[in-house]
C-alpha cells in the first residue's frame, strides 16, 4: 500500500509557506488583484477597479497571469 502523508507534514509546509515574507506578500498581491479587478461585488455589480475607472473591463484570471508573465520578464 501506499503511505498517507500525515496532516502534520502538510501543516508544517503551510506554516513554512505563509512564514516566508515574500511569499505572503506575493499571495496578498494576487488575492487583491482578484478582488479589485476580477470579483463582482454584489453592491457595486461589477469589480472596483471598473468602479473606480481604472479599468473599462472585466478581467478573467489569465490577464492577472498576463500582467504577472510581464513583470517577470521585465525583472
């Protein structure tokens, strides 16, 4: 049989993950991006960043992945 890998493993890497700055700092640059210009909000209707007039569109998750390919090639 296969091993289980125990629930300890899997929280000792969530805890190394979310304790490594860059790392946290780079999933809450993602999830505001989401948030801002991807999520409809139920009071608003529509993402705030469309709100706010800093976009005309709705984006979809592969223009997040758009902006991130070219900051990385950039960098």
């Amino acid at each position: 049989m296969g091993s289980v890998p125990s629930p300890t493993a899997s929280r000792r890497f969530f805890v190394t993950y979310a304790a490594v700055p860059s790392f946290h700092a780079h999933s809450v640059a993602l999830f505001a991006m989401y948030y801002n210009f991807v999520r409809i909000h139920k009071t608003l209707r529509t993402p705030p960043a469309m709100a706010a007039d800093v976009t005309k569109r709705l984006w979809e998750i592969d223009d997040i992945v758009d902006v991130l390919e070219a900051w990385e090639a950039v960098a």
